[in-house]
C-alpha cells in the first residue's frame, strides 16, 4: 500500500522526524489556512510520481492566488489519477537538497539505503558526481554507525551537521524496521538555514501483509479517495481486484488464471473491465459480494465467470451463483466456463436450471465466441498486439546421465506437517493420504503425544526427526510464525521444506531465507500449492487428479495456472516428470534456476515447462543462466499478465509490473534470445510441448 505524502509525512512525524507544518484541503475545503503564513506551497496529493513536472506543486502568495491555485490542482489529473487532497505548506528557507531511502529490494535480495547529495530529482537515473551511494544494511543486524558515516560524507556538507543527520537516519531506519516498511523516502531531504533536516517530502510504501496482521495501527493510513469504489468494497470483503478499461468484467478463482484470462480476453479483443481473484473460497457470501462488484459497475457489460476446479468445487460454485441470483434474472449476462473438480456437476446444476442469463462453456473457445456474439456495439476498443512467436525448433538428441532421481522425491518419501492440528491443515493432510504420501509425522508446540488422522503429532521438529527419517516438511504454520517454523526445519537438515503459507512479510521472510545457510535445507515457497510428482507423491495443496506420469517439469509461480496447464497436457497425452510452484511472493526459497539445475541431468525429465509472470526479474534470470551455461533440454514458456498495466499490483506480492524494469516486453525478449518456445496462449500450450519435445 502506497501512501500519500500527507500521510506519509504523519508517519514521519510519528517516529521522529522533523516535517514541514500542513495542512490537507479537499475540494469542499478551500481555505486558507490561518496557521501557515505566506507565501503558502500547494502540493497536489496523488499516488504516482512526476506531480512537479504536471504542474502539480504550485505557489501562492495572495489569498486570491491561493483560491486560483488550488482550484487548478483539483480540476487536474496527473497520469491518469485525479487529485482528491490538496496539502499546504510553507515556505522553507532551504540551503541544500538531498536523497535519502530504504528499500527493500527484490532484485538485490536487500536492504538498501540509498543517499545522494541531490535532492529533488530522479535520483536513480543520475550519474558522475550526482549519482547517489548504495549501501546494503543486513535485514538482521540492521543500520551501523560505518553505513550512517558514509551516508553522511556523500551529502557533502559540513560536520557541524552529523549530529542531526545520524538523528534523522536512525529514525528513519526505526520507521522501516517496526513498521515492516518497503520503502520510506526522502526527496528533498533539506537542510534548512537554522541548521535542521527537514523532510521536505516523503513517499512510503506498506507492506500489504504486514497491513493485514497489524490493522489496528496500520489500516488508517488506507485511503479510498485514490482508489475506485469497486477496489475498495473488493478490499472490505477480502477480494483482490484491480480495475481496469474494458467491458468484460472477470471472476476468477487464483491469481494466476485470473491474469491469463484478462490476457486472454483483450488479445481477443474482448477487453477486461477489471482483474478479480476469488480465492480459495467460493460460498454464497463471497459470490455474493463479488457479483455486486461487477453488477454495480458502469464499465462491465457482461461477466465472465472462469473456473478451474482444483480444491474449490465448480458445483459448489454453481450453487452459490444459483443462490445468489435466486430465481431472478442477472442484470448483465454471465458466461460460465467450468473444467476441472466437479465442473461436470457444477454444468448439469446451471443447465437444469436454464437461467436465460447464464451462458455455459467447457472450453474457453466456446466462451471467447459468446462474447463476441454479445459484445456491445459502443464497447470500448484497445488494441493489445500480440507477437507471433517463432515455432519450437527442432529437438536436438537427448544425452542420457544415468541419473532419475529428480528432485529425490518420490513414494518412498516421509513427509512432516508442521502445523498439523490446524483445521485448513487437517484438510489436506486428508487428501495427501488420499494421494498415497507418506505423511509420518506433524507437529504443533504444546500438542505433543496427540494424533491427528493416524500421525503422531510432537512438540517440536526436533522431536519428530529423532524418531523418525523426514524427507519433507510442510507447513502450514500462520503467516506471523511460518518464517520461524522454515528455520526450525532448517536447523534439523530437513531435504526439502514446501511453505504452503500466504501472507508472510516481505522482510521476515528475506530473513528467514538468509539465515538458512549453511544447512542444506532447500525451501520451496512461501507462498506455494506445493510439489508433486505424479502417482507418487503429493506434498502441498494441488488437485492430484490433474497431473499424469510423463517427462515434462512443469515450474511455476502460479498454482491455477499450474493446474490449468497440467489438466491441458494430461488430456493431450504429455505427463509430467514433477510439478513446482516456487511460490508468488517478492523473496522466495528455490527459484527456477535451482530446479532446472536439479533436473538438467534427470533422464525422466525432456523437456521444461516454465509458468511465469509479470513482476521481478526471474523469468530473465532463468535465460541468462541457459543462455551461459547451455542448458540442453527444450524450455517452453507461457507469461501471464502480458496485458497488465504498469504499477499494478495483481494479487500475490510478487505480481506488480514495475517500469523501471525491462517489463513484460523485457522478460519475453530475454526467453527469446535464449531459445525459449514462447506459447502465446494455453490453447496451445500442447501442441507447441509436443514440438518442442519431438
């Protein structure tokens, strides 16, 4: 969550920090406000940058000026946001502008602060003499005096000023730290004639997780005048979506498959109205409220409801749907396509109840052509050219290694359940029996010498390891204690630790991960549906029916998609030698490289499939790395959220498209240039495997 830097000037104040006197005017609020004198300073208050530069900051120095000032502000918008806050200041006896930030950065896996002694412009972009220091500050021993010193002498100004600067920094650093900030900057940090730093302006950015586990200190700084009424009732009701341009308003269970059908929908020339994500639940209450959504808002023409069974059930969906119209006719149509668990019943209820609303698809073709016979004839029209991708080239022949051991996992593999007492954790568990894994042990503090659905269940990892050889945890700890649980797994040499929880903070989780070393722990996640190996061994949450014994390592940062992909390759005759979800939050365990390096030299496995999408730089990694070291097997590669706009941030942590990076046009030249085969649509994801492999 971005704050304003209204609010992010109260957060300043509140730890320490010296910020100029303001006043917040909304439009209905036009005065001058009697306890800043002139000249007065208008800053308008909106959640991108460049407002300088669009005349969003402005100078007054009548009372008539200030009238004339503000009502320009308020009349503007600035990239595409319109100005609800308008914050007065005076004016500053300024003598020098400098930068300063902490970042915690997903690229360097780090703290970062950041200083430059000028202030006041696009820091990262400067050069020579102005380009700013970056030190890295260890998430766990934290801000030192040799990281405040050399911040200090990169401002270049005189000693008299350490005092107060060594003040503010540490302040600053305390703000990050107790707050669980991804970022707080400074720019212009001034120094003022009376000899004081002053944030002249501020920017912060709060971790959405952190947010959620600390609402009563944190949830204030949510300001809905910078959203849509739809992103914020979607909030309240614990739905994540985005609002977008289109007519066609989408409903879809995960992330990652919402991503490929907003995708899906505008290379179609079907534009999406908005991104949804309906999660894992899918009652009455919560179609309830995300029908209301989409019925309430102008833009959406028509809604299409997308599902892929896998733990939810499409015919508990279609009750809920059912429920929800009760007998009524829906207020725009609905186009229903269903695959996967249940879908057959979750079809049969719809039909039966010939609601002449409800459009029902099996295939997303079947869908794609509904739409086009509805589509208004004023709907608007974007154009999201999509590149025809190069075919697969020829396979080369395979070099066998002798080796088929993959990831070492397999049926003969004891599985740990850390959190094992837990309702959402006793449900899985379940199903991994079900599934055939070898589930032989859990673990819950205080619980020790229970049972839960036949597994002993001790007091600590520690206790579970003595009695018994663990090849596997899962956990399913709360997202406050999961960090911890990972490194309790860590420190008794567990192989491989899958992290099945969302919603842990960004900096508890980098943490975690640094301090793993030097076991030989490998974590998969946070984050994660989990890894299986078909007919084998299941630890995590995925739909076992979907995948089927074959020879493609599917690795993916989604797990509907994940799903999706697999149903698809299973039905077309394409098994799969393992499945991966690395996990969709900003810092995980093991990464593509990792998992391609484990099965470069797997004579079960042929070829790779990679699920990817928008945010970070993982995807791009993974090319350098083939590209260096000359990787042999066929990649295969579908990116999600090539159609999202910049800034975005669409549901896990780790999907935001940032601009400062290559982007979605970056990522997918870099597979290129590696030699990936590019699928452009999960249609076609069969056939482009089947020639990829030969």
């Amino acid at each position: 969550m971005f704050l304003n830097e209204h609010l992010s000037k109260i957060l300043f104040g509140e730890a320490g920090i010296n910020v100029p006197q303001g006043v917040l005017l909304t439009p209905d609020s036009v005065e001058v406000p009697a306890s800043i004198p002139a000249p007065w300073y208008l800053k308008a208050q909106v959640l991108t940058g460049g407002r300088g530069k669009a005349g969003g900051i402005l100078r007054a120095e009548t009372p008539e000026a200030f009238k004339e000032c503000a009502d320009r502000i308020f009349g503007m918008t600035i990239k595409g946001h319109p100005v609800p806050f308008i914050r007065v200041e005076p004016a500053t006896d300024i003598r020098k502008e400098c930068y300063l930030s902490f970042v915690l950065s997903r690229e360097r896996k780090d703290l970062l602060l950041t200083t430059s002694r000028a202030g006041g412009m696009e820091v990262e972009n400067a050069s020579g003499q102005e380009k700013p220091l970056i030190q890295r500050v260890s998430i766990d021993a934290g801000l030192r005096d040799h990281h405040l010193r050399a911040a200090f002498f990169e401002m270049g100004v005189d000693k008299a000023y350490w005092p107060g600067f060594r003040d503010l920094a540490n302040k600053l650093y305390a703000a990050v730290r107790d707050n669980g900030l991804l970022l707080a900057e400074i720019n212009p940090l001034v120094l003022t004639g009376e000899g004081e730093w002053v944030a002249l302006d501020g920017k912060v950015e709060l971790d959405d997780n952190v947010v959620e586990m600390r609402p009563d200190t944190l949830e204030r700084f949510y300001t809905p005048e910078h959203y849509s009424r739809e992103e914020t009732l979607a909030r309240e009701a614990g739905l994540s979506y985005v609002e977008l341009k289109g007519w066609v308003g989408i409903l879809v269970n995960g992330a990652g498959l919402a991503m490929a059908t907003m995708d899906l929908l505008n290379f179609n020339g079907l534009t999406a109205a908005n991104f949804m994500d309906l999660g894992g639940a899918a009652n009455r209450e919560r179609m309830q409220r995300a029908l209301d959504l989409l019925f309430q808002n102008t833009n959406v023409r028509s809604v299409f409801i997308n599902l892929f069974g896998g733990i939810v059930s499409c015919a508990e969906v279609a009750r809920a749907l059912l429920a929800v119209l009760d007998g009524n006719r829906s207020p725009k149509p609905l186009v229903v396509r269903m695959a996967g668990f249940e879908s057959e019943e979750g079809r049969r209820l719809l039909k039966e109840a010939a609601h002449p609303d409800i459009f029902i698809a099996t295939e997303m073709h079947e869908a794609l052509e509904h739409l086009r016979t509805i589509k208004p004839q004023d709907a608007p029209t974007y154009d999201y050219p999509l590149i025809e991708e190069a075919a697969p080239k020829p396979p080369v022949g395979r070099i066998e290694s002798g080796r088929s051991i993959g990831l070492g996992l397999g049926a003969g593999s004891n599985v740990l359940v850390q959190g094992i007492t837990g309702k959402v954790a006793q449900r899985h568990v379940q199903l991994m029996q079900e599934f055939g894994t070898r589930i032989v042990a859990g673990v819950t503090p205080f619980k020790g010498g229970t049972e839960v659905l036949g597994v002993p269940v001790y007091d600590s990892v520690h206790e579970a390891c003595r009695h018994h050889r663990i090849d596997a945890s899962i956990i399913f700890v709360p997202a406050p204690f999961a960090p911890d649980a990972v490194l309790e797994a860590a420190a008794e040499e567990v192989p491989w630790v899958v992290c099945i929880t969302e919603g842990i903070a960004q900096s508890a989780m980098l943490s975690a991960l640094k301090n793993i070393p030097p076991s030989r722990t490998r974590v998969i996640g946070p984050n994660t549906p989990g890894v299986i190996v078909p007919r084998q061994t299941k630890i995590g949450i995925m739909p076992g029916y979907v995948f089927e014994p074959g020879h493609v390592a599917v690795f993916s940062r989604s797990g509907t998609l994940t799903y999706e992909a697999c149903s698809r390759l299973s039905a077309a005759g394409i098994g799969q030698s393992v499945s991966v979800g690395i996990g969709g939050d900003s810092f995980i365990g093991t990464n593509f490289i990792d998992l391609c390096e484990i099965v470069r030299d797997d004579d079960n496995t042929h070829a790779v499939l990679v699920l990817g999408e928008v945010g970070g730089s993982a995807e791009e990694e993974l090319a350098r790395y083939v590209r260096e070291t000359g990787f042999e097997k066929p990649i295969i590669s579908f990116i999600a959220a090539r159609t999202a706009p910049p800034g975005k941030r669409l549901g896990h942590a780790g999907a935001i498209l940032d601009e400062k990076t290559g982007g979605v046009v970056g990522k997918l030249q870099a597979m290129r240039d590696a030699g990936f085969t590019i699928c452009p649509d999960l249609a076609r994801l069969p056939e482009l495997v089947k020639k990829a492999m030969g």
